[in-house]
C-alpha cells in the first residue's frame, strides 16, 4: 500500500519514487540492496538538480537512434527499473523493437517470474531470461548477472542497462555490444565503460526516451546515424561532471 505523501510537500516527487520502490519491495520485485542503491542515486540526483541535463538528453538521442538502427537491441531489466519504469520499458520496447531481458545480480526464481508478470501486467508480449530460458554465459564474469538469454542479451548488438552494478557492462563491450548505461553516479565503472551513458534518473530519462523513439520513428537513417555516432560519451561525461562541479562552486 502507498502511503499518502501531500502533494505540496517540497520532497513530494522523491518520496512518492521512494514509496513506490517499498511497495516493490514487499511485493517481492526490489530487493533489500535495491533500496540502498536507489539511495546512492538520489544523492547524485541531488546533484545534478534533479533536472534532465543538457548532457543527459543529447546521450539519450544518441541511445534512442542506436536502438533503432540495432539489429538485436535488448532492454536488460532488474528489480528497480521494472518496478519504477515497467509501463515505459514495455512502450520503448515496442517502439525500437526490442527484446526485454530480466537479468538480476540477486536472482531469484521468484523474483523473475514477479518481474515478469508485472512487465506483462504492463503490455509485454515476451519475456526473455526468466527462469532455464537464461542457458548462455557472459564470458569472466562472476556474478549471476553472468546467464543471460541465448535469444536475448548473448546475441543483441546493443543492450540498454538501466541502472546497472558494476562489471557488467565491461563484459558485455568486451562482447562488442554496444552498451547504453543509465546510472545517475557518473563516476560508476558501467558509466565509464559504457558506449553512451546517459546520467539521469530512470523516471525521467525512460518517459523521454520514449518520446524521442515516437519522433524518430520516421527518420532517415543517415540522420539516425549522425545522432548514434556523433556522440563523444567522454566528453559527455566530462562536460556532465563540470556541470555538478559548477553547481557546488555556485553555493560557495
Ligand atoms: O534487481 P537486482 O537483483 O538486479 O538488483 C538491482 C541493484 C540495483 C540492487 C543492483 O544492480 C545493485 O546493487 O546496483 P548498484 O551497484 O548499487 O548500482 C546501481 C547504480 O544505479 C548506482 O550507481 C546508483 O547511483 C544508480 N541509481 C540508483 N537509482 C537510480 C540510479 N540511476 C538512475 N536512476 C535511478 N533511479
């Protein structure tokens, strides 16, 4: 049950997040260290204002036209994204063809089949990586986000990860995957290595997305091609970093 939080509370937007990752919680799709993850998010929310930047937005376009012009794309999701974003990784999805892909670090049957049943609560068709479906292997790594779908993850070109933990995403662009990272600690190993990094919160980088594939639906392909390629994601990252340092100088 969501608890009531009043609308004119200055921290309304955040609390209600928080609530809704609680309620996810007890209905057994976030996991314990999922709500102390979301925690170290908040603080680099924080941040950045709590604002998509200019810096997010123009790593989202370069996502959004990756996918689209991907052969295999694959949206990878866990715990939190499913419970915060389920009804607009359905609708991205839809709109750039792609395959989603449960993948958790703290897997559980249980859990995947919560994951599952609430994306197609939300309108998915299929479901890949639930269960024995997850038979293939990502190469060195350790973790359990190690089984992946031999028709999902293994063989995609590009793999949206939203809020991604550690090693991961190294792997996977060792795998010659192109890798999209939403992760709002820009300092993070996946935001790093990652092929575009998108810094932004999932609850609102998700809904733009989506909106960005609606408008690019019809667009050429070389003009898809100049937004997924002429995107620099360490200058990007940079130029976001200087954004955050600059806020905090503005306070002095
Ligand atoms: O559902 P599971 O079992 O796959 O587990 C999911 C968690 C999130 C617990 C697991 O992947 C994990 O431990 O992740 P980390 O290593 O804590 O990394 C999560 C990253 O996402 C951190 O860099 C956070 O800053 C960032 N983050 C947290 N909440 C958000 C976020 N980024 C964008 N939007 C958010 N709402």
């Amino acid at each position: 049950m969501l608890r009531n939080i009043p609308e004119n509370h200055p921290r309304a937007k955040s609390l209600q997040i928080r609530e809704l990752l609680v309620d996810g919680f007890r209905s057994g799709i976030v996991v314990e260290e999922g709500l102390i993850a979301h925690g170290r998010g908040e603080a680099f929310d924080y941040l950045i204002g709590e604002i998509s930047t200019e810096q997010a937005l123009k790593a989202m376009k370069s996502a959004v036209a990756l996918m689209i012009l991907a052969e295999r794309p694959v949206i990878s999701v866990n715990g939190n994204t499913t419970c915060l974003c389920a009804k607009e990784v359905v609708k991205l999805a839809e709109l750039t063809s792609a395959r989603i892909e449960v993948n958790l670090f703290y897997r559980t049957y249980e859990r995947e089949v919560a994951i599952e049943r609430l994306l197609k609560a939300n309108g998915a068709k299929e479901v890949y990586g639930v269960g024995s479906r997850a038979s293939a292997t990502i190469p060195e790594l350790m973790s359990d986000r190690r089984r992946v779908d031999p028709d999902g993850i293994y063989t995609a070109d590009v793999v949206l990860v939203p809020l991604e933990d550690g090693d991961r995403t190294e792997a996977l662009v060792k795998m010659k995957k192109k890798v999209i990272a939403i992760d709002l600690n820009l300092l993070s190993r996946t935001s790093q290595k990652a092929t575009v990094t998108i810094v932004d919160n999932v609850v609102r980088a998700m809904p733009k997305m989506v909106q960005l594939a609606k408008q690019y639906a019809h667009l050429q392909e070389s003009k898809l091609q100049k937004l997924a390629y002429g995107f620099d994601n360490t200058k990007n990252l940079e130029k976001s970093l200087q954004y955050i340092l600059k806020g905090l100088k503005s306070r002095d």
